[in-house]
C-alpha cells in the first residue's frame, strides 16, 4: 500500500491530537511573544478551534484520527512534528525540546494501530516533521532551522535515501522555528513562500522546477501566513484570518476552507502544524 507519495495528491486520512492539555511554553518566538504579554491560554476557546478544524476536515472528505492526549506532553496538538509520513510508511523522529520529548512514542504507536508501518526511527541528533517536504515523489527537502539539526538529517537520510529518495537541507535563520512556517506547497507549482527568509540555493531549486511562489513578508511567518495545509484538487485549508494569501489563492482559481482559528496560533502553530497526513492520493 502506498501512503503519502507526495505533497498535493488528494488527501485522505490524517491525524489530529485534540490541544486538551495545552499550555504556553517558551519554545518559540510566537509563543515568546505571548508570553511577554502575560496571555495565559484560553483553553475553552483552544477545544472549540480544534472541534472546527476537524470538522473541516471531514467537510472536505478527509477521514480524521484523533490521537488521545496524554497530560504532561502539552504541545500534542502539533501533530505534524512528531515525524514525517512518504510512500512507504512512517518515519519517527526525534524531538528537541524536552516539553516535547516523548511525544513520538505515543505517536508511534498510534500510527501501527492505524495500520501505517514504521520504516525507520531516528535516534541522532534532533527531526521534527514541520521541517519536511516533498518536491516531487523522490525528491524531499527539510529545513534545519529550530528544531531539527544537521546529525538528525543526516540520521534520516541514511533512512530515506535507500527508499530511492533524494534528500537537501534548507537552513533557515532558528527564528523561523520549522521551513513549513516560511514555505508551504499548496498546490502542484505553487506555494507561498517567506522568500526573503530562504537560501539563494533553494529559490534556484524552485525557479528550476517552474514553482510560481506566493510571496509573504518576514513577518507574516509569525502571523502563521505560510502555514496552510494542502488538500489536493485545488482545495486548501488555511484560516480566516490569513486575509491577504486567501484572497490569491482564490484569485489563482483554488477553493480556500478557512475556519476560525485564532487562540491555538498563539502556541507557534497553524494548520499545517496541527496535521500529520496517514494517506494521499499517488
């Protein structure tokens, strides 16, 4: 069985953690920002969010799993980071931050009982999934920004690379957390993209491969502008409040599904980060 082969095949299954146990930690410069204003997470508002989300999601089609959430790991509701899905199964990562450290275990066993194989665990260095992208089927690009490190690629590459995957780092400035909050594949040839925050050398690779970018400014990656999720069929899940890119998506001909989402941005995270895809269309 195939899996995820790609980045805008339609989308089928994902898997989604309910932000039950959430609380604010320094671990980004979103939620540093919060911090400093004194906001404490308005929990009611962060269930009511997700509840929508979800139902967002099987509005488009999309089975949804729910993952239980376990109290003393209070960023589950990131899904995404706890490792990436390709073709031919799961890879586990590995958490940096110890708020987040022992996520994947439960993660990992979650995605079994969903029926999706583990084909590899990385145990050096740091990998996080909101680093991971698809280009094209045997072409993966991942950040190394905040949370995964250059021994963590590495770690994964020796995984990925005799799949028949080739795999680049894209180094960003940490401040940009994950590459998936300053770039974002939307659909085929298209993403919206922090340009002024990415190498010379990934800009070449994109030119190369004919992407039309929709650019946002430095700051609208903390305004979560790139952080949106493709559904495939020219159809994107993003949230009302990223005014300014629905409006091009919409102009550029794609179906946009943007719930209210507001409180559970203030965590470091959007839609793209609240989605680990399960299954995708080839």
């Amino acid at each position: 069985m195939t899996f995820v082969p790609n980045s805008t095949g339609r989308l089928r299954r994902v898997l989604l953690c309910p932000p039950t146990h959430f609380r604010f930690e320094p671990i980004n410069e979103i939620t540093n920002r919060v911090l400093a204003n004194g906001e404490e997470p308005d929990l009611e508002t962060f269930a009511r969010e997700h509840a929508d989300f979800v139902e967002a999601y099987r509005s488009a089609g999309v089975e949804v799993e729910l993952m239980d959430p376990v109290p003393d790991l209070p960023y589950m509701v990131y899904a995404r980071d706890f490792g990436a899905c390709i073709a031919e199964g799961a890879l586990i990562g590995s958490f940096k931050e110890p708020v987040r450290q022992g996520e994947e275990l439960h993660y990992e066993r979650r995605v079994r009982e969903l029926g999706v194989p583990v084909i590899g665990k990385v145990t050096r260095g740091a990998f996080e999934g909101g680093d991971f992208w698809f280009l094209d089927d045997a072409t993966i690009v991942h950040g190394v920004v905040a949370r995964t490190t250059w021994e963590g690629l590495r770690n994964a590459s020796q995984i990925l690379e005799p799949l028949g995957y080739t795999v680049t780092g894209v180094q960003l400035a940490s401040k940009n957390l994950h590459l998936d909050m300053a770039f974002n594949i939307v659909a085929p040839g298209l993403a919206v993209c922090a340009t002024e925050q990415m190498p010379d050398f990934f800009l070449r690779m994109l030119r190369k491969r004919r992407f039309e970018l929709i650019e946002v400014p430095s700051e609208g990656v903390f305004k979560h502008y790139c952080n949106i999720q493709c559904l495939g069929d020219d159809r994107v899940l993003t949230f009302a409040g990223n005014a300014k890119v629905n409006e091009k998506l919409k102009a550029l001909g794609l179906e946009v599904i943007a719930p209210e989402i507001t409180q559970i941005l203030k965590g470091g995270g959007g839609p793209h980060c609240m989605t680990f895809p399960l299954l995708r269309d080839d």
